[in-house]
C-alpha cells in the first residue's frame, strides 16, 4: 500500500462527470468483532451538519461473512436493527465492504453500528445522539466493494490522507464499476480526493468523478472523516486510480 507521488495528468477528450453529489461523514465509535468491524458514520461533520447516520461495514479477510447494521432507540428504550442486515462477503486476497443508507438521528434518539462475524456473538459499538439540525444529507448506500488499490500521503504507516479504489468484482470484468472513498486522519488537515480513468494505457487521465473534500477529523469523538464516491463503469481496456491531495502535494494509486 505505498503511496505513489502523481500529478494530475489531463489528455484527450474529457467526458461529462456523472452524478456524484459529495457528502463527508465523520466515522464515531467502533463495533469490532476481530477481522470484522463496523464503523458508526455521522454526516454531521460539523455542528451544523446534517443530523443522518450510516453504518460503515469492513471484512478484513475473516473467512466468514461480516454482516453488519444499523441500531436506533429512543433515549431510556431498547435498541431496534432500523437498516437491513448487510452482509459482506470474505475475500482470500482483498479487504471488502460495504455502507449503509443514511438514516435520521438527532436529539431524543440514540444509534450505533453493530456487526457479527459468521455464527459468532454480536457485537455493538456505544451510542450517539447528534444534534438537531434541518439540513437533509445526501448520502447513499454503497453495495459490496472490493478495495484494488491504496494511496496515502506519505510512504510509511503514520499517514494522515488516505484513498482507496474499490471495484464491484473481484477481477475486472467487462461490466465492473470501480469507486473510491477517501479518508481523512488529521486533527487539523483537510484531504481531498478524485477517481480517475484512462483509456491508453495510462498515458493520459482524466477525473470521473467530482472531487471529495474530506474536513479535518478534528478533536471531537470522531476517529476520522470519509466520504464515497459513486460508481464509474471501469470494464476491460480501461484503467482507474484514484489520486488524493494534501498539503498540496498530490500522490496517486497506479491504474487497476
């Protein structure tokens, strides 16, 4: 997973981007079940935020389904599942995923991110209530991915920028879709992020998606900050990366 330093390097025609609406979560408290986790999102990365959560399901090649989902209660009630049960699949070689809709939180309400690895116990990560707010997310479920490629800012494992390129299918195919979602760790940085496809071998690239600006994660209860991009057709005879900028410096995945 080490960084490779690019430029954005434009060429040729350039398509019309497809409809890809950016919206940054900040990733809350942890269901973690061993190679199985799920991630509680809030898109309220700031007070004024949206007041939506989503759960952020990863198989770090568990050898068994993850399944994860999402939980809401009223504040003094019992905990109820308020997202399907979503199952992502085992991979021998490749990290997996998959994300929730968003859902609605706020005051009088409290949610977290459950998950369950194979038959074994369940386990939840602590609750979270946002604050009240009239804005409406534009958040969206993301199917099962399969993570291709990784690129963070600096060549070592203290990092504080991160994207990652994700396929629909474990092999390209020639209907696979490709996506990406970046990550932001710093306190105080904020990360950027693009997908990018080439159609000759990498000599040129032009962006298909918009770009994803990620919010520093900040010194609040949240880990980090991510956003998704959505699904770009990526069949054989096409490369896809996906290129990050922070600090100004831009470094970029090889092409899948």
């Amino acid at each position: 997973m080490a960084a490779a330093v690019a430029g954005l390097v434009l060429g040729g025609s350039v398509p019309a981007l497809a409809a890809d609406t950016p919206q940054a979560y900040r990733v809350l408290n942890i269901a973690n079940d061993g190679l199985c986790g799920a991630g509680l999102e809030s898109a309220q990365t700031a007070a004024s935020g949206p007041a939506f959560v989503s759960v952020y399901i990863e198989n770090q090649r568990a050898g068994q389904p993850c399944v994860g989902w999402l939980e809401r209660a009223p504040k003094g009630k019992p905990f109820g599942r308020v997202s399907p049960k979503i199952s992502v699949p085992s991979s021998k070689a490749l990290i997996t995923w998959a994300k929730s809709a968003d859902y609605a939180d706020g005051p009088g309400l409290r949610a977290r991110a459950c998950v369950r690895r194979g038959t074994g116990a369940i386990v939840c990560g602590g609750a979270v209530t946002l604050l009240k707010s009239a804005l409406k997310d534009t958040g969206a479920a993301e199917p099962v991915g399969y993570m291709q490629r990784q690129v963070h800012n600096l060549n070592n494992p203290v990092f504080s920028c991160s994207g990652t390129l994700s396929s629909t299918a474990p092999a390209k195919t020639a209907t696979s879709k490709v996506d990406a979602f970046i990550s932001d760790f710093s306190s105080t940085k904020p990360c950027s992020g693009v997908v990018q496809e080439s159609a000759d071998g990498g000599h040129h690239w032009h962006n298909v998606s918009v770009t994803h600006h990620d919010p520093a994660a900040g010194n609040a209860a949240g880990a980090f900050t991510m956003s998704f991009t959505t699904r770009f057709a990526d069949g054989k005879g096409t490369l896809a990366r996906v290129c990050i900028t922070f600090l100004n410096k831009t470094y970029c995945t090889k092409g899948w």
